[in-house]
C-alpha cells in the first residue's frame, strides 16, 4: 500500500508530510497501517460527501490531502478538520505522528 499524507495549517502553521510503501516498513507498523485504513473506510469517501459540508473553519484549522493506492485501487482525498469524518480521524492523528517522527530523524 502506497501512502502519500500531507497536511498544513494551524495554530503554529506546520507543514508535514508523510509518504512510505506499507512493503517497506515493519510488518507491525504495516499491519497498523492497513487496519487503520481499512476501519476509517477510507475508499468508501466520496470526496463530494465531504467538500459538501463546506465548513472552511477557523483560521487555525489544518487541511490534509491523503492518497492511498493499494493493488489497483487508487483515491486522493483534500479536507480539513472540520469536514473530516470521523471514522477517519484515528488514521490522521496516526500519519501526524508518524510525520513528526520522520522530520525527528531528518
């Protein structure tokens, strides 16, 4: 599973961006990873379902593009912290962590 995670914005304006192959990381992060996309329902979202709500939010709300491909399944979604489902929220606040922790190291 190819996974190319962004997002900006804020309070303190912070950019960060996570991109990695489930293939090459540790097969307990991998499977964490899966599940994770699998329970937020990820493929399910329509991105008209969640441009729709048309909540812009407050100047300090984060915006995220997440693209996920796996076998021949491909989705990029764009939307912030107001419009984002919930189911979705766990797999967000998973890739932040895993950002951060990748800009650590760099």
């Amino acid at each position: 599973m190819q996974i190319d995670f962004e997002s900006s914005g804020g309070l303190a304006n912070l950019s960060l961006n996570y991109h990695t192959d489930t293939e090459t990381l540790p097969q307990g992060q991998a499977e964490q990873l899966e599940k994770l996309v699998k329970t937020s329902g990820f493929f399910d979202i329509q991105q008209n379902d969640i441009t729709s709500k048309g909540a812009s939010g407050p100047p300090d709300v984060i915006s995220y593009q997440l693209s996920i491909t796996e076998g021949n399944k491909k989705k990029t979604l764009s939307f912030n912290d107001v419009t984002a489902p919930a189911l979705l929220r766990p797999l967000l606040a998973y890739f932040q962590k895993l950002a951060i922790e990748q800009q650590r190291k760099a």
